[in-house]
C-alpha cells in the first residue's frame, strides 16, 4: 500500500480491508467477489480433514429422490435429510458420531465475510459442505431449517464457476441467473433470508487448482 499520504489515509485503510470487488443481489444481500482467494490454501486443507472423518454421500429427500449434489457437514450442527424429513443432527447419521469441528479458516473467513456484507457479529455453529460434479443441480428451495432467521448464510464457492438461481420470496418469482465463480462468497440476511435459490446443472470442465468439481460451504446460525 502507498505511504500515508495528506489525503485519505482512511479510505486507503478501508480500500485495502474491502472486498476486491461487491456486488449487490438483492436487499440484504451481496455477492463478494474472491472474497475467499486468499484462504483458498488453509479452506482445502481444512476441507480434506472434514471429508476424511465425514466423506461425502447423497443424501435422500423426504420423497425419495436422490439427490445429485453430494453432501456433508462440519460444525455443532450438521444439515441432513431422508425420509422423515429435512433437519440439523448433530450427529452423522452414516457414523453416528459428531460432525468434525469447524475449522477456525472457516469461523473466520465467515465473520470477515458477514462484517464486509453488514452483518457484524455472526458466529456460525453449522457448515453444509455441498459437492457438485458435472450435471449436478440443486432445485430451487427456501433455507428455512434455522432456528434463527435473523441470522445471515454466509456462501462460499470453490473449484468450477456455476450459475446461481437467485429468486424472491415466492416459489413462482423468476430467478435471476447469477454466474459464480471460483472464490466468490454471498452473504445474505435481512428481507432476502427466505428467498428462493438454486443452482443450475453444472457445466462439463476441469478446475485448475480443484479439478471437476464444485463445492460451496454455506455457515449458518442452526440454532
Ligand atoms: C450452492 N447454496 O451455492 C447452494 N443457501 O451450492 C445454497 O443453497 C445457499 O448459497 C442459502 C444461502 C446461501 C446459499
Ligand atoms: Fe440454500
């Protein structure tokens, strides 16, 4: 950075702390552009130790339908879902055992991210690691298994670029389609919490650094 100079060492200082790039998508939500490249290293290696205590699976819906995306959890609070439901467990149900702790990159990486979007003060207690591989999809849904909606979903994506479905707040509101990339983080709260979202099939490709895949942390506030 410049020296201090007679103008603006201030705004220096927030330009340096500030995402390299924001992009509003709604109200009470923002994308933050590579947001999470500088921790990209520390988030893999924290991401193998998880999968290799909780590997990934397909999960069920409560209709029966196997889902394409493959998941698994880390923190206090682990989504799931089969037959009887979509709920937070906090136990694996494939071992029984608690979901691996969440990691301290990935506490932080979240309350940076939260702060940057205008939710101070976020501490997650659950992370749903989401696995896409090419053709995946995730249909469009409401995230309405919190206790807390007061609380924001802070939303990081790694490896192949994939086109975020981006609603309102009824099922029946056109999606805007957003293209996400490597590194990109959301964060989103307030009048946008309940809206509808999804992911689009993911497109056939290779990532330099991530290979043929797609995975997206989202931290929440389960209970
Ligand atoms: C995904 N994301 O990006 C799926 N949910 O793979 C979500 O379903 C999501 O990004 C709530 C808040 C942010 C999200
Ligand atoms: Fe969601």
């Amino acid at each position: 950075m410049k020296a201090r100079g007679f103008t603006g060492s201030l705004f220096d200082e927030a330009a340096a702390a500030a995402p390299r790039y924001r992009e509003a998508l709604a109200p009470g939500a923002v994308l933050l552009r590579g947001f999470a490249l500088d921790a990209e290293k520390e988030l893999r290696k924290a991401l193998d130790r998880i999968v290799a205590s909780a590997p990934f699976r397909h999960m069920v819906t409560p209709g029966g339908y196997r889902m394409s995306v493959a998941m698994t959890n880390c923190g206090e609070f682990g989504w799931i879902t089969d037959r009887r439901g979509y709920r937070y467990d906090a136990l694996d149900p494939e071992s029984g055992k608690p979901w691996p702790k969440l990691p301290a990159v990935f506490l932080d990486l979240a309350s940076r991210a939260a702060t940057a979007g205008g939710y101070p003060g976020f501490v997650p207690d659950a992370c749903l690691i989401n696995r896409y591989e090419p053709g995946a999809r995730l249909s469009l849904h409401q995230d309405r298994n919190e206790k807390d909606f007061d609380a924001p979903i802070v939303s990081v994506s790694l490896g192949l670029p994939a086109t975020f479905l981006f609603g309102g707040n009824d099922r029946s509101d056109r999606p805007r389609r957003v293209p996400i990339r490597h590194g990109d983080v959301a964060v989103w709260g307030g009048p946008s919490r309940l809206a509808f979202h999804g992911i689009a099939p993911l497109k056939e490709a290779k990532h330099e650094t991530m290979g043929r895949q797609r995975i997206n942390l989202t931290l929440r506030r389960a209970r």
